[in-house]
C-alpha cells in the first residue's frame, strides 16, 4: 500500500488555501504534520500529527530521536514544505523519500491554484471544510490579522456592529475545530484579510473580506459565496454596510 505523508507548516490561511492540493495527495494511507492548530480542520487524512510533536526541528541538530527516523522510513513518498528553503535540513533527510515544493505564490497567480499546479493538480478549486449542517442564526466580525497594515480600522468595526446585530469571534474558541463548526453557522462572516476569514470561506459562510494591502487575486479566499472588497485605506463603514445588507437578502 501506497503511504504519503505531507508535512505543511504554516500559518492558518496558507494551510487553507492550500488544502486542495494536500487532499489531491491523499493516497492508500495518508499522513499529514501540520502546525498543530490547524489540526482540526485537517480532515481528509488517516492520521494528522503536529508538527512540535515529531521533533522534527531535530534533525538538522543530529539530535532525531530514532522514533522519527523510523517514522520517516514507514512512508514511501514524503512531500514537504517545510524545509524546503534549508539546504542543511535536505541534508538531513537524504535517504529519506522527500520531495520539497516552495511555499510562498508568484504575485501573478492565486495561491491555491499555485499549490495545486505543484502537485499535478487542476486549477480552479476552492478549500471545503465539512463541518454539520446547522441553521444559521447568527452575524459575525474578526477585526483583526496577522499584520495591522491588513486591517479595517478596528472603529469600522465597531460602527459596523451598532449598525447590525453582529456577534464577534475572537476569543471565543480555543480550538479552531470549534470556531469552524459556529462559523459555519453564520448567516454572514466579515473581516480582514486573515486565516479566520479562510476559515469562514472554507466552511461555506457567505463572506465579506477587506483586503490591503495584500493581492486579493494571489490571496482572497475563493467561491460564489465570497465577496472581496479592495484598499481598507477608502472603504467606508457605509459602503461595507451596504455590501452587508445585499449579501443578507
């Protein structure tokens, strides 16, 4: 039996984006070793592992221990991000069936269809999160990002919020599993450019993402339920709230 296992590290959103072309690799038994945030939300493999827990950062110290090298040797194909930009870490796993692929998108190209084009895969696919059905009840807002040049300011928000009944979401979960399955109860998701507004795409909430400075054509969360509005520098409250109010008819 064919055995894969594919390590992404990452940060939210880029796991996201790129879940496609992780689930296209999935083969007889599939592994995968991600950030162990996102481990949740990885769900279309056999067994899902975090990263820190393999001590794979050992490896290039010559400090493996022999746990992870017989783990390494169990799979017959290792596809891998990480890495990938370490020549003393290839070093490490030679002997190893390692494939390395970079993780960081050309500007002209979505990330998504970036990382499906470099495991052999189609374009055009959007990142799916089965979560249960539920009826969506609510409206929810995350202010923020990895980065504060990517963010509305925080009193949009705010304006936004007297003007909607919406409901915010950070701190509200410690497990990202937990946010996905209320988020996909969302009658509408806004917010910055971010790995929880991936998220709300990826689980099918109708979603309104503000982006800048970042490229929403490499970096926006895709699908018909997704609406994406350019420069935070000159988006208003009114015209967000405008795009709320169509999107909720």
């Amino acid at each position: 039996m064919q055995r894969r296992l594919i390590i992404r590290p990452g940060a939210i959103g880029d796991i996201i984006v790129s879940l496609p072309a992780l689930e296209y690799l999935r083969t007889g038994y599939t592994e995968v070793w991600a950030p162990a945030a996102v481990v949740p939300l990885i769900r279309f493999a056999d067994r899902v592992r975090a990263i820190s827990s393999t001590s794979l950062d050992l490896l290039e110290l010559g400090r493996a221990p022999e746990s992870l090298t017989e783990a390494l040797a169990s799979f017959n194909d290792i596809v891998s991000w990480y890495g990938a930009n370490r020549p003393e870490f290839a070093e490490a796993v030679r002997g190893f069936p390692f494939r390395f692929f970079p993780a960081l998108p050309p500007a002209s190209r979505h990330a998504t269809d970036f990382y499906l084009a470099q495991v052999g895969a189609p374009g055009g696919a959007s990142p799916r999160i089965p979560c249960p059905p539920q009826p969506r009840t609510h409206l929810t807002l995350h202010p923020y990002s990895g980065s504060p040049a990517k963010n509305w300011p925080l009193e949009n928000f705010q304006a936004l919020a007297r003007l909607e009944p919406f409901e915010w979401c950070q701190d509200r979960f410690d497990d990202l599993g937990e946010l996905a399955r209320w988020l996909s109860g969302a009658r509408l998701f806004v917010g910055n450019d971010s790995g929880i507004t991936h998220l709300a795409a990826a689980v099918g909430t109708p979603t309104l993402a503000l982006f800048g400075p970042t490229d929403p054509a490499v970096w926006a969360p895709r699908g018909a339920h997704v609406i994406r509005q350019h420069c935070i520098e000159a988006i208003t409250v009114d015209q967000v709230h405008r795009a709320v109010i169509d999107l909720l008819k």
